[in-house]
C-alpha cells in the first residue's frame, strides 16, 4: 500500500491511494486536496500506479452494486445492529463493520472472482502527466496524456484497442491468451515484449522496446504483416499504408513514460503541441513565423515555464503571460527590428 508524507503546511497525515480516493470523491473536497494529491501523484510512478490500482477496483465494485450476496449481507449487518442493546455508538461501530466487510468482500470478488474478465474496460488519461496501471493479468498499460485505451481480457485472447494517443505495453506471459493490440485497421500481436503504439490524425506508429511484434495491416490480398526488432519502429498511415521499418529512439521512448520529453531538430509548433497536452497551461505562438524554429533539447513535461524559459535565454524569445493559464511566445525586439 502506497503512502504520502503531509504535504510542507499541511496538518493532513499520511495518506494511501485507497484513502485519497475516498477524499477526492467526498462532498468536502476541495481545490486544496487536489493540489496535494496531484504533488503526491506525480512524485512517484508507484504512487500513480497505485492510484489507478484503487480506480480500478473502486469501478469494479461498482459493477457488484446489484450482487445479491453483496446486498443481503449489508442487510443482514443492519439488521443485526439494529436488535443489539449496545450504546448507539456501538451499534454505529458495528454498522460500518459490516458495511467494511462487505466493501472487503466486494474488492476481493473484483480481484479473484474474475468478474471482469471478458468484460471491456475503458482507461484514458486527459491532460497531465503519464499515468500507470496494471490489468488484472499483470500486464502494464502506461497511458500518455490525452490517451484512451480498451481492453477485454478474454478466455483465450487479450486485446487492447487504442482509440488515441499513445500506450506503453509490458505485457505479462501467458502463452494460452495471446496480447493483441488494435489500432484503426491495423493489428499489433504480441511475443513477450515493451513495445509502444502511438495513434494521432497522421495514422499509427509501432515502436519496440524489447522482445518481438508482428504488425499486420491491410486486408485481403493487400494483407502485410512486419516484424520488428527491438529499436526499431514502423509507421502506418491513414489509408493503411505502412512505412519502411525505422529506428526507434530509445531515449525519447523510454523518457516520456517517466514524463520526460527529448526533442531533436524539432519544429517549435510540434514541440508546442506535445508540451500542450501536459498542462493546462498553454504555450502559444505571437508570430506564425516561429513555428518552424528548430528546437532540440530534454525538457519535463507539464513544466511551461521552465520550457519557455530555456526557449527565452537559448532561442531569443520574448515571454508574455496573456492569460491566467496562457503564455505566448515572440521574437525579442532585436529579432523585429534587425
């Protein structure tokens, strides 16, 4: 179980990730809260993989709402309290003992039962940094920002399908459930291995971190399948046409997982887009004419200011805050008037 140390000011103890779960969720949470839970979130991947861990669970249980065992031992630990001659705290103490052990009950028929296998969940990520869960086959799903996954873990196969965005597999072995991916037309299977796939407006991309993938798109006699080795990746487009299979950049694959984004030669409006899904602070552009400055460097992702703070001092930009949660981007006066 996953805890935090109070926050520097703050009088809250140590929370884990099933507790601030429940605060978040509580009529009482505040914008305080949030600004704790998210430094607590982003301070340690364990932290944000626990956190999904508890979403995962606290999903689940909603689907046993209606299970008639769940209901009738709630009933059953009412109605046991409601006959006890004990003070009204102890009968307060027993209600939510029984109301416990339900809530227990429930979290292990989630985790043991099976109750979602063959069953679809739906994972996405907004704007923010990356986020990790776990399946319930042990699999490692790291979702992007402004990423959306299915999955369905089937009695003979496993399939995720990528609506958008960006995914890291780890996949866990199981040799009788084959792990397939699916990303518009295009299908990505599994051999033991890490492997990415990213699917944005420009088509899909497969990259391999380690192990093997077959890649197969196109149907009929225009049917192909690619494998891949690690470090290389392949890219397919819109119309299903696949690229010739690439080199992957390992530093940039491995760095955005941990929120860290490496950029080389990178055009100044691309490099803009990216960082923009991290933050709600926005970076912007006063002059079209800078979009194609090249930029390359390793900047922390969601960091605005730091980033147009390196673009100020490497690249000779003016920094103008034009809105509470907008910072836009201009040539120094020396670059306007030569």
């Amino acid at each position: 179980m996953t805890h935090i140390p109070p926050a520097r000011g703050s009088t809250d103890v140590s929370l884990s990730a099933e507790e601030w779960l429940a605060r978040l969720f509580s009529p009482d949470s505040g914008a305080h809260d949030s600004e704790v839970f998210e430094r607590w979130r982003g301070a340690d991947p364990e932290h944000a993989a626990a956190y999904a861990e508890a979403e995962r669970i606290h999903r689940n249980a909603a689907l046993l709402s209606t299970d008639p065992l769940l209901r009738a031992a709630t009933r059953a630990a009412r109605r046991d309290t409601a006959h006890q001659s004990s003070p009204p705290q102890r009968h307060m103490w027993l209600l939510a003992a029984g109301i416990a052990a339900c809530l227990l009950l429930t979290i292990a028929l989630v985790r043991h039962s099976g109750v979602n296998a063959g069953k679809e969940q739906h994972y996405a990520n907004a704007v923010g940094l990356p986020q990790t869960l776990r399946l319930a086959d042990g699999t490692l799903l790291r979702l992007d920002a402004e990423s959306a996954v299915t999955v369905r873990l089937g009695a003979e196969q496993r399939v995720a399908t990528l609506e958008h965005g960006r995914v890291e597999f780890t996949v866990a072995h199981d040799p009788q459930r084959p792990f397939l991916v699916r990303a518009a037309n295009n299908t990505i299977r599994d051999i033991g291995t890490i492997f990415q796939v990213s699917r944005d407006e420009d088509g899909v991309t497969v990259g391999l971190l380690k192990g093997k993938v077959a890649v197969t798109g196109g149907s009929g006699n225009l049917q192909w399948t690619s494998e891949l080795k690690p470090a290389q990746q392949i890219h397919i487009d819109q119309s299903g046409v696949a690229g010739t299979v690439a080199p992957l950049d390992l530093t940039a694959a491995r760095g955005w997982t941990r929120g860290e984004l490496a950029f080389r030669e990178r055009r100044l409006g691309d490099l803009l887009d990216e960082m923009n899904r991290y933050s709600e602070t926005q970076l912007r552009l006063g002059d079209p004419s800078l979009a194609g400055l090249e930029v390359s460097g390793s900047f922390h992702a969601g960091d605005q200011d730091a980033l147009a703070k390196a673009l100020a001092r490497g690249w000779q930009l003016r920094v103008t805050r034009t809105a509470a949660n907008e910072l836009t981007l201009l040539p120094n006066d020396a670059q306007r008037h030569p």
